[in-house]
C-alpha cells in the first residue's frame, strides 16, 4: 500500500501522478462525504479535539461583533445618497430578512453536523471534493484579503478618534503607488489578535464581548443624538428644490439597490457557523446564536439608518462619512465625529477578531479533508485552537496588510462569499430531497438549474432592461414562472430526509427564496468583483487539479477519506447518531 504521500515522494512519482490525472478526477472531484464521518473520522485527524466551551450569548456576540464593524458607517451614507434616500431603513430591513434566510440554511447544517469546516463542509456532504475545494478556497481568498483591508482601515479611525491630522502610514517613494504605505499599526493589530484567537476560543469570546459592548455603546450614542438632534422633515423632503423628495425619491428600484449594497454590511454571520464545533449545545445554542445576531444587528442598522435620515436630508449627506460629516460642519459638535472615530476602531477590532476565527478554522477543516497540506487541521493539545491554521493566516494577513492597499473596505466579503452563500442554499435543499443511492438526485438538480436560471432571467432584466411597462410585464411573467417552479417541485419531490433536531422552516420555500436573493445581490455587482473572482477561481482549480485531488487520492489509498459509494446510503441512519447526542 502506498503512503500518504507516494503522489509527492519524488519527481518520477509526481509526474507519474499527473498522467493519471484524468481518472483521480474522476474519482474524487465528486466524491462526498457524511455527517456522521464529518463528526468522527475526519475530525479525528486534527488530533486534539476544540472545547466545547461556547454558549448561545458567545455566538451572538461573535455574530454581533463579526457584522458590525466599520462598514456601516459609511455603506449607509453611499447608499442613501446614492440608491434609496430616507428609504434607505426599508432597504436595511430588506437586506437583514435576506442574511436571515440565508443563516437558516448555515443553522440547519451546522446543527447536524457540529464541526468547525462552515460553508466547506456543507458543500463536501453535498456536492463533493471538488466544488468543497472551490468554495472553501474562495472563503479564505476573501477573508485574507478583507482582513488585511480592515486592518489597514484601523490606522485611519485610530487617527479619527485620537483627532490628529497626519497619516500613522510610512510612505516609501521607492515603491509603486498602492504598494507604498506602510501600515505597521495595521500589522501590529493582526499579529496581536493572531496570538489571542490561538491562545484560547473562550478567552476570544470574552475579549469579542468587552470590544462589542463598547462599540454598541458607541452605535446607541449614534443613534440617540440622531433621534434628538435631527428632524423627522429629513425623511420627506430633499436639500436641494431640485431633486427629488419623499420617503422614496428613487422609487422601490433604489430600495432594492440599497439593500443591495448594505447587505455586505451583514455578512459575518458565517463565521459563527465554523465555530460549532466549540458549542456546548449545539441543538439549542446555534439556532439562537445566529438568529438572535442576524435580528439584533437588522434593528439596530435600521436605527443608524433612520438616526442618519433624520440628521440630514439625504441628498446632503456625505457618502463616504455620513455620520461624522453631519456634525463636522456644526458649531460645538465637531467631538462627536472623535467619537464615531473611537466607535468604529472598536468595531474594526471585533469584526477583524470574528474573521480571523472563522477563516482559521475553515483552514482546519479544509487540512483535515487532505485537499490541502494535513499541517493545517492540527489543534494544539493545551490551547484546543487550531493553532497552525491561525498562524499561517494571521502571517499571510499582516504581510498583505503592511503595504498593500487593496480598497476594499466596502467589500468586506467580496463576490466569493455570496456565491458560498448561493451554494449553501442550494446544498440545504438537495440535503433536504436526494439520499445518495436510495432516491434519484436528477429532479432536486434539474430543480435547482431551473430555478437559478429564472432568477439569473430575473436578474439581467431588472439590471438592463429599460423602464416601462414591457420591462415590468418580463418581471412580473418571470416571477410567476419562478414561484411556479417552485410550487411543482413541492409537490412532485418527497423530502428524502427531515432534520431530528432543527431545519429550515417551510421547505423548499425559504432556501428556494435566499438562493433567489443571492442571484439578485450577485447582478448588482461590479465587473472588477467578477474578475476577481474568475481570476482566484482559476486559481483554485489550477491547485486542486496539480495537488490536491493527488493529495486527497493518496488519502483514500491509505484510507484516510473514503470514496463515493455504497456506504453513504447509510448516511440518512448514521446521520441520527452522532455528537449531538453527546
């Protein structure tokens, strides 16, 4: 029997596993695993175990701290003057009911299957190796990147809130522009949080809550200077004669952008889910933890919303700095932009502090599945933290964030996450109807295609087609032939499986809906976002075709991972016997 790495021992051995690339695609690309062996074997080649230390409170403070960090405070000011204007409330309401819908179908597998792999693993007991690959590869692409921009973003609030005017950035005239500012605070801030989240989980957690509970004392602030300084006129009439007035100035087509573009405001959520492994009830504690954050986090952005519609009208705020510009103008309140500055530090702190959590332990599981060097999925005995996995990133992190610019700090999660998103609800409705060798998975895919092609229809035609009456006539055709696909499959596909301890309500509905939603948000994207992704999803394949599905194929030979086969009939059994029962 070969070794693990008999693909990798030595140069003929390589290319000799190249010219068998073919078949091992074939083998493994699609190959799936279960719940129960997700639970036992391949979590066991972590070696330590992660404590189950965490609470249903822990998880709404990790959920509250990863969504609202300094994102808002400027995504609401671009989307009010730009999209919704006083409106601009609905359209946060609408974007929270849609991150709800999608944390249900997070809920219902991480409840299941209480591993810390997220998104990764609901796609691997699902779809398989491959697009399990594509997905988890485009999570930590995203994370790093992101991370590596919030990071940087903390140096500018930090000057904000200490009231001084010139850079902490080191500029070097040596280097190309965008290549040359460097950020040590930016640097210093990840490598210290780096050592925190591999110190302890719980210990993150109680950090998670101080900085959390500060930042929203700093959010109520906002808010009640909002409501009392303000006036309810803003939310009806404009600065300016010339531009339009009302309650919606840019019509239901601006609400629908906004929420758009505030959506990525709640993005966080997901890396509650990959710490599940870590919850002490995971039946009762992960519904309510991410629930409950999804919840709190929609009120209180719908608060800042109308806190910021009442301070000026909307065609007057600024896009950029809409709170602190509101009062930087004003006689005897110019302190209170020192604070929004001091408010959204801290909020940098906790969503940067979630992330790296959630992008660690998705390494780990990505490490314990052999698609990626096994090095990354162990968790230290003493600390019960995925402690390479933490390291590597923290490192990756500050080295992109020291001199790198990457402007992205709206785009706190990029094109890649939405896309896992879009995945995860497609994976909860085929978990939900297709058992792997007893029922036939061909009308739950055909549904699926089905579906996503109508909304993708959808999509185009609110995005390009022109205003008018035949444009609404397409919209309205397409939305019935969306719901009526729907409403047929509901009736013609029996559910294989119903969860024993918590499920997305209203099957296929609810998932069917947020997988519609994703479409939506994806249309209202950039073009550069889907270069980017195009260009990291290239990448991707390119190392899963030369090592990973290599890699993951020496695994299955020592018998390490399994293959697709008969056993996974078993899954629907197997599945009702694991963890949770512990």
């Amino acid at each position: 029997m070969e070794n693990h790495n008999s693909s990798f021992s030595n140069l003929k051995s390589y290319l000799r596993a190249l010219s068998d690339t073919p078949n091992r695609l074939a083998r493994r690309a699609g190959s799936v695993s279960t719940s129960f062996e997700q639970t036992s074997r391949v979590r066991a080649r972590s070696g330590g175990d992660m404590k189950r230390s965490l609470r249903w409170y822990d998880l709404v403070g990790f959920g509250v701290g990863g969504m609202v960090g300094a994102g808002v405070f400027v995504t609401s000011g671009r989307a009010s003057r730009l999209c919704a204007g006083p409106a601009v409330v609905l359209s946060y309401a609408i974007a929270g009911f849609c991150a709800l819908l999608s944390a249900f179908c997070y809920t219902e597998f991480a409840v299941d299957m209480p591993v810390a792999g997220g998104a990764f693993s609901y796609i691997r007991i699902t779809f398989g190796e491959f697009l399990a690959f594509l997905t988890g590869a485009n999570l930590i692409i995203d994370y790093v990147l992101s991370n590596a921009a919030v990071a940087r973003s903390f140096t500018g609030y930090l000057c904000t809130a200490l009231g001084i005017e010139s850079k902490l950035k080191i500029t070097v005239s040596g280097l190309p522009k965008g290549f040359n500012e460097i950020d040590v605070v930016a640097v210093l801030v990840v490598l210290a949080l780096t050592v925190i989240i591999c110190y302890s989980t719980r210990e993150s957690s109680m950090l998670n809550m101080v900085l959390t509970a500060l930042h929203l004392v700093f959010i109520v602030f906002v808010i009640v200077i909002g409501f009392t300084r303000g006036e309810t006129k803003n939310f009806t009439k404009a600065g300016d004669q010339n531009h339009a007035s009302g309650f919606f100035p840019f019509g239901a087509s601006g609400v629908f952008n906004g929420a758009a573009m505030v959506y990525l405001s709640y993005i966080g959520y997901d890396a509650v889910s990959t710490m599940a492994e870590e919850v002490k009830n995971p039946v009762k504690d992960i519904p309510a933890g991410v629930s409950g954050s999804v919840i709190l986090v929609t009120v209180l952005y719908c608060l800042m919303a109308a806190s910021m519609s009442m301070l000026l009208p909307y065609d007057m705020i600024d896009p950029d700095a809409p709170f602190s510009g509101a009062f930087m103008e004003s006689d005897g309140w110019r302190w209170v932009s020192n604070v929004i500055g001091v408010g959204a530090a801290f909020g940098i702190l906790t969503s940067l502090l979630v992330a790296m959590l959630g992008q660690a332990r998705y390494m780990c599981v990505i490490g314990r599945s052999s698609v990626v060097p096994a090095w990354f999925a162990k968790v230290h005995p003493k600390t019960s933290t995925p402690v390479n996995a933490s390291v590597f990133l923290g490192i990756c992190t500050a080295a992109i964030a020291l001199f790198t610019d990457l402007q992205i700090l709206l785009n706190l999660v990029s094109i890649g996450t939405l896309f896992v998103f879009y995945m995860v609800a497609n994976a909860v409705i085929y978990k939900r109807y297709v058992s792997v060798g007893v029922t036939n998975p061909w009308p739950t895919l055909s549904f699926l295609f089905c579906f996503s092609l109508t909304s993708i229809l959808f999509t185009l035609l609110w995005q390009f087609a022109p205003p008018g009456k035949p444009k609404a006539f397409m919209l309205g055709a397409c939305t019935a032939i969306t719901i009526a696909v729907v409403q047929i499959y509901h009736y013609m596909v029996p559910q294989a499986r119903k969860p024993e301890f918590w499920g997305v309500p209203l099957m296929p509905w609810i998932p069917s809906i947020s997988i519609f939603l994703n479409i939506f948000l994806l249309g209202s994207l950039d073009r550069p976002s889907y270069v980017r992704f195009g260009f990291f999803s290239g990448l991707a394949v390119l190392v899963y075709v030369f090592y990973s599905v290599h890699a993951s194929f020496d695994a299955e030979e020592d018998g390490s991972l399994s293959q697709k086969s008969v056993e996974l009939v078993k899954e629907s059994i197997e599945s009702q016997d694991h963890t949770l029962k512990v």
